[in-house]
C-alpha cells in the first residue's frame, strides 16, 4: 500500500462570517470544525498532516499543538488553492507516496469517504482522482464534465458553465488524491489566468488530463458531506446535521433518545446502553454518563460531569459533578 499524506487548507478568512476568530475553529457539537477533517484523515491511514494557515494562524495552531502528527504552512498571501498547495513543496519535494488535498471547513467529510478515494485511485493506477457529489442545487459549484464514455473531461466553474453545463448537478467538492510527484510538478505550470488572478488547484486536473496519466472522478462524497462552511448560516446547517449524525451513533448503541430534535449532545459525551435522554436535554463536553439512566426533560450536563449507573436526572436539573452508583441516586 502507498503512503498518503494529506495536506489540509486552513488559510482562509471567510469575510461571511464576520469574525476575528479563524474559521476552521468554529465548533461544530462542541468541536473545531477542523478537528473533524483531522480525524478522518487519521483514521484513512494518514501519518502525517500538512495544515496551511493564514488568517489568525497562531490561533489555530496554538489550539492543536498537542497534536504531533501536524506541520503547520504559512500562507502569507492568499493567492488560490494551488499556491495554498504550493506552499507545501519544501516539505514534500521528495515525498515519492500519495496526496490527500481537502479543506479544513468540511467537517462532514467521512472517513470512508477517504478510504474508498484511497482504495480506487491505487487499483486505478491513477496520477489524480477526485470525488464527487450529485445534488439538487449545485449553484456555486464547479461542474464535472465527462465525456459519452463517462470519463472526466474537466472541471467547470460556475461562473464559466454554458447554458447547458450549468444543468449538471454533478460537483466538485474538492476532495482530491493526487501522485505527490506529479502533483508538484503540475502546479510549477499552472498560471493565474482568471478573474481572481488566483492559482486553481482544479488546473492541475486540467493540466493533468492533457498528458497520458489517468485521472479519475468518482460519484463517492454523499450530498452532505459537500457542504462547506462560510457563513454563521451555514455553520448552524451543518451543526445539525452532525448532530443528527451523533445521535444516530448513540442510538444503534442502544441509548433512547425521545426526541432529537429538541435534544441536543456533544460529540464528545459517552453514554451507556439503555440510557434513556428526555426532550429538551443539553449535553455539553466531555460528559460521561453510565447505563440505565435517565436524563431530563430540561436536563443540563455540564462539561466534565459523569454518572455512574442507575442515575436518575429529573426536570429541571443541572449537574457539573460526578454522581456514584447508589439507591438513591435520584437527582431532582
């Protein structure tokens, strides 16, 4: 197997969503949202991770600095994904493996996602492939052209589509696995010829499919998983639908959940098989609570509580401590 590593970008400053604070540390169920994107790349496999930053970078990685497996970019200028790419060579110059190129405001990419990108580029022998995504609305987006044979012709963005290309739902969400060596030696060519006099990432496809290697782009990224973040809007969209995520998780692990939609719980709570959760509970942190428990209605677990077995929280209640198993452990 070919070792892939991954380069996140981080660098952006999302005027939408008017804040001092870097975009990717917006917490998404209690986490930065590019903690979620870290995870997945960790858990496809990858050893190390390379996160370009710019704006409020010393807050981002003052926020990860426990984490070993990160070397930090700088972005100085903010120039389009593929200088953000670029930024990287010094370190990847002689990488001879794979790599992953995704964005850090995704936190609804899964890891299977990333495995199953993997997995077809290495039985493809590709030099490039990308993942794609089918959904109804797909303004904004670049547009995957293919050709009768349902191979990748290009990549289209929105503003340039014709008439006709703009009826395509199939769009790129820029989930990218690229050969390192050909990655790089792609981006020295591409040129700052558009509006934005930005360096695309999407010309080292374009320029990729011009020479003998294979490209390839698989329908593989669900319709959520394409969402991004640049406004407080959409940071609040997507939170629901990780939440819907989290509560789904604990409910095949046998906890009862009433009714989640007016529940709500911290990607980082554990709970215990046949917990029961009332309506209108909040969970946030690091919270642990046991089996056979009941919680709320109009609960509040604070960060840093747990509950043993068998504890009963009634209505009204908030708690911030730990609470043993006993007979009497009925809080109200």
């Amino acid at each position: 197997m070919t070792e892939t590593t991954a380069i996140i970008l981080a660098a952006g400053m999302s005027k939408r969503m008017n804040t001092k604070m870097a975009k990717v540390l917006h917490e998404v169920c209690g986490r930065p949202m590019l903690s979620y994107v870290l995870d997945s790349c960790r858990q496809a496999g990858v050893k190390k991770i390379f996160v370009v930053v710019g704006f409020a970078s010393e807050q981002v990685e003052e926020r990860f600095a426990n984490s070993d497996d990160i070397v930090w970019i700088k972005q100085e200028q903010q120039l389009g994904t593929g200088h953000a790419v670029l930024c990287c060579k010094e370190h990847l110059r002689d990488f001879k493996g794979q790599t992953l190129v995704l964005c850090g405001d995704g936190p609804l990419i899964r890891t299977e996602t990333l495995a199953r990108i993997i997995k077809e580029h290495e039985e493809g022998h590709a030099a490039a492939t990308l993942a794609t995504a089918e959904i109804d609305d797909p303004s904004g987006y670049g547009r995957i052209v293919r050709d009768d044979s349902g191979n990748i012709k290009g990549i289209v963005e929105h503003s340039d589509c014709t008439k006709e290309q703009l009826e395509i739902n199939e769009i790129n969400p820029s989930y990218y696995l690229f050969n390192n060596t050909i990655l790089f030696d792609m981006l020295e060519n591409i040129k700052p010829d558009n509006a934005k006099g930005e360096y695309y990432l999407t010309d080292v496809i374009s320029g990729i499919l011009t020479t003998d290697y294979k490209v390839l782009a698989i329908k593989a990224v669900l319709p959520e998983e394409a969402l991004s973040v640049n406004s407080r809007a959409q940071l609040s969209e997507i939170s629901k639908i990780m939440q819907r995520r989290i509560q789904k998780q604990l409910m095949e692990q046998g906890v009862t959940i009433v009714d989640p939609d007016n529940t709500w719980i911290d990607v980082r709570a554990i709970i215990g098989q046949d917990t029961i959760i009332e309506p209108f509970t909040y969970i946030h942190g690091q919270v642990t609570i046991g089996q056979n428990c009941r919680i709320g209605p109009f609960a509040y677990l604070k960060d840093g509580t747990i509950l043993q077995d068998d504890v009963v929280m009634e209505v009204f209640t908030e708690k911030s401590e730990s609470l043993g198993r006993k007979a009497d452990n009925y809080v109200s």
